[in-house]
C-alpha cells in the first residue's frame, strides 16, 4: 500500500539522518585532534627555532673572537679574491 511504502521511506530518511549525526558528531573530536597535533607541530618548530638560534650564537662567539683578535684577517680574506692568477 502508499501508506506502507510512505512508512518505509521515512524509517529510511530517519536512518540516513540519525547515520548524518552521528558522523558530525564525531566531527569535533577530529577537529580537535587535528589541532592538538598543529599546536604539538607549532612547539616544535619553535623548539627547532630557538635552537637554531642559539647555534647561531654559538657560532658568532669564535667569530668575533678571532675578528677582535686579528682584525686584519677580514681584509686578507678579501685580497685573496682580488690576487691575480
């Protein structure tokens, strides 16, 4: 009978929309673990960031040492590129 089958079809409508929910409700536990890992990843670049950074540091310390000790060595270091071959 139309009634029957009109029965049905809602049944199945309300299957399909309670199956819709359930999946956005899952939606904002993804969401929110998709920006734990984006913070996780944002701490190590920062981490990688500052290390770099003191590296950096590390590696002037020598260089302006031997700068304040030989302060002629800069500009022998240019001549060599402008001696004749």
């Amino acid at each position: 009978t139309e009634l029957g089958q009109q029965k049905t079809e809602i049944e199945l409508q309300k299957s399909k929309f309670e199956q819709l929910e359930a999946q956005l409700q899952q939606q904002p536990i993804r969401i929110g673990g998709i920006q734990s890992q984006n913070q996780n990843k944002n701490h190590e670049i920062l981490s990688i960031r500052q290390q770099i950074t003191t590296l950096e540091e590390e590696m002037n310390k020598p260089r302006s040492a031997i700068h304040w000790l030989n302060p002629s060595q800069e500009k022998a270091h240019s001549d060599i590129h402008t001696l004749p071959i």
